[in-house]
C-alpha cells in the first residue's frame, strides 16, 4: 500500500513540474513512516473516515521530497566500514 501510494505522489509531482525544474520523487521512507503512523486507523475506521485518512496521508507523503538524480555514472555502495570481526569469505571446506 506504502508503494501505490508513493507511486501516485510521484505522478502527482510529476504533473506539478514546471518546465527545467528538477525532478524529485516521494522519499519511500518517510511513506512508510506516515503507512505506520496511521496503520490502526486505516483497518478500524469506517469507509467515509477511511477515505480522509488516506488523503491526510497522501498530503503527508508529498510534502517531504527526494532529489532524483539521473546519469550516475557509478554504482551505489555502502560506505560503512567492514567489522574485523566477523568472518565475510566462506569457509572452504
């Protein structure tokens, strides 16, 4: 539900761009954020509540952007240092 919802922003934004602004996209994890936040209303409520939560949570999504950025030239990786610890090769056996 979180990526329906993500996805519908990004096409409502997309619709919003104005001829050579930059393109951004819903940030993915503050949607799951606002999906968690509100989870117990959206199974509780009733049909005509149930129709407000969602578009509260929709204004909520769009609200906070990620720059996209096209054309990377290199692949994404993490940068966070390896642990000496713990063992990453499989042992041959």
């Amino acid at each position: 539900m979180t990526r329906l919802l993500s996805n519908r922003g990004d096409g409502l934004l997309e619709d919003r761009r104005e001829t050579g602004a930059e393109r951004v996209t819903v940030n993915f994890k503050n949607a799951l954020a606002i999906m968690a936040a509100n989870l117990e209303e959206l199974v509780l409520v009733r049909a005509a509540v149930l129709a407000e939560t969602v578009t509260r949570m929709a204004q909520r999504a769009l609200a906070v952007r990620s720059r996209l950025r096209p054309g990377r030239l290199y692949p994404r990786r993490s940068m966070k240092p390896i642990n000496k610890w713990i063992r990453r090769r499989r042992a041959t056996a």
